[in-house]
C-alpha cells in the first residue's frame, strides 16, 4: 500500500489483492498457446485467439475486470444453464423434467444418444438445451427467442444483442442439431415445428456477451438469482438451485467428472471460448479465451479457475 500521507491518487491506483492474482493469472497463462478456435461453425474461426479477458463479480456487486473483458463474443452453449432455468420458472419443474434428464451422459456436448426412455441426458448437452428452447417455443410461440434474449438481459444487467452472422453461419451448418431436433420430435419431446425451435435455439446461441457480462450471470446464478449489480431477482431461487446442480454435475460435458474433482466450482463452457463458473454464496467469475481444448473448453478459462479454485481454497468440498 502507499505511505499514510500519500494524495489520493496514489491510493486509487493501488490494486487491490484480488485484482492483483486476476493480473498475475492473466499474465502467467497468456503465453499459454495450446488449443484451437472453434470452426465447426465457419464464422467463429474469425475469432482472435490472442484475445484474454478475465473478470470476476463479488455477490456486494463489484466487478474486476483484466484483459480483454469488453470484446464482445457469442454465448454458445454458456446460454443453456440461463434457458434450463427460465423453462423451470415458465413451464414448471414437473413439465421440465417430464422430458429432460439431469443426469450426466459422459459423452460430448454435440452427442446424438438419448436415455433409456429417450429423452436427452440432461439440460447441458445440445439435446437438453434443443429441448429446453423447444419448452420456451411452446410457452411462448414466435415470441419465444426474444423472451429469452430479455432474460439473459436481467442476468447481465444490460440488453444483449445477437451476432447474426455466427447465427447465420450455425443456422445453414447446423444439421446435426437439426438431426437431433427431429429425434426429439419423434420421442414426444418436442411437439412444436423443429425448424422453428432450432432458430430459436441457434438465435440463443449467437448472443452477444462479454466477460463481464458473463462474471455478472454467473455472480445471479451464485446469489440465488438475485443480480448483485441491479438487485433484480431474475428468477425463482428453486429454478437457480436446479441449475447450479446439472451445471455441477454436466456443465463440462465428458470433462464434468475430472472438473468438479479438480476445481469444484459449478461452470459452464461454450464454443465461442467463454467459461461461466458460479461459487453459491461467493462469486461469479467469466472468462473469455477463443483457443479450446479436445472437449471444447476454453484452454486459458481452464487454467484461470484452477487457480482461482486452489489459491483462495474454493474447492467447495
Ligand atoms: O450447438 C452448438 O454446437 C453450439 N451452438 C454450442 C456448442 C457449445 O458451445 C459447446 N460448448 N463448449
């Protein structure tokens, strides 16, 4: 800290500790090079994958920031645990769960195998998430994709928008998914037109966020729904608790296993090189890195809630 009689400024440019492990972090694993951008979906191999934003939000509503955190970039598959829980909070959990899972599948997230009654593993993998933009599209008809934009703007704390380009470029790519949506339908799981929910679901995909903006959803998501910047309850604290439980047991895919044993912090990944990881009852933190790992994690995210999990003792058993 400066000498007592310093001027003001020496002490506003002081960091604060916290703020000074985020720098280190973001120094030591810059020159971290292993990985590669997502370009399954063309327009993401355009990404820059020397961009590195790290930012962490405490439930008091403050937000560090270091790096790269206002670059914006597509949510991805960041976007299913905020859907999961806005179809419980819209079409109950007894609907919800009559055609989605929580178990975790071990497989990766594009996977085409369903359960023993054939419904998807859980809301995580690409089936549940189709199924979840499916129960939205029920609810809410051709309204549904804007229904869920809002919401993910109460988590934030700001109106998001959409990159309609990645949109694009998952929406003539995406046949996968698509195959997937038609699976659904035949299983009863989704009773709506698979073209439609597949846009729906695409839309949620392609929307535009920052780091910060995800440490800000992950903090609502550790704050029982309550966002610690607006002081919004976003959602129901039962349908956040739900969340934070299928994120723990499946937000990383065929990696959930070895992440909740080694970093024991409930996250989420997406392709666009986000990572979302939610302490309950301490923080959120959102980081952004496009180079992904062979389960299409983010490598430098990785490395930055390893060491936030073992430097403050997050583990949380
Ligand atoms: O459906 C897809 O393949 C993408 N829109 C989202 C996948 C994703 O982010 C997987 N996460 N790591």
């Amino acid at each position: 800290p400066p000498p007592l009689n310093a001027g003001p400024a020496a002490w506003t440019s002081s960091k604060p500790p916290l703020l000074r492990f985020l720098n280190a972090c973001h120094a030591d694993f810059t020159p971290e090079s292993s990985g590669a951008v997502a370009d399954y979906i063309p327009e993401l191999g355009k990404a820059d994958p020397s961009h590195f934003g790290i930012s962490l939000a405490t439930l008091d509503g403050h937000v560090y920031e270091v790096g790269d955190t206002q670059i914006p970039f597509t949510i991805q598959s960041m976007s299913k645990p905020f859907v999961f829980a806005l179809a419980l909070d819209t079409l109950g959990a007894a609907r919800v769960e009559s055609v989605i899972g929580v178990e975790p599948s071990g497989d990766p997230f594009n996977s085409i195998r369903l359960n023993a009654e054939n419904h998807p593993f859980n809301p995580m993998v690409n089936a549940g998430a189709i199924a979840c933009s499916g129960l939205i599209h029920e609810a809410k008809g051709d309204a549904a994709f804007d229904y869920i934009r809002q919401a993910l703007g109460r988590f934030a704390g700001r109106d998001l928008d959409v990159d309609d380009a990645v949109y694009a470029s998952e929406s003539t790519t995406g046949d996968r998914n698509r195959a997937i949506g038609y699976l659904l339908r035949t299983n009863a799981v989704i009773k709506d037109n698979v073209a439609a929910v597949l846009e729906v679901y695409f839309r949620q995909c392609a929307i535009l966020v920052t780091a910060r903006d995800i440490a800000v959803m992950a903090a609502t998501l550790a704050n029982r729904g309550i966002n610690p910047v607006t002081g919004e309850q976003v959602l129901t604290p039962y349908a956040i608790s739900r969340t934070l439980s299928v994120m723990t047991s499946s937000g990383m895919y065929d990696y959930a296993g070895e992440w909740i044993y080694r970093i024991g912090i409930p996250a989420k990944s997406g392709v666009g090189g986000g990572i979302l990881a939610a302490l309950p009852a301490r923080l959120g933190l959102g980081s952004y890195s496009p180079k992904l790992d062979k389960h299409g994690n983010s490598v430098r995210g990785i490395k930055v809630c390893e060491a936030l999990s073992s430097h403050y003792d997050l583990h949380m058993l």
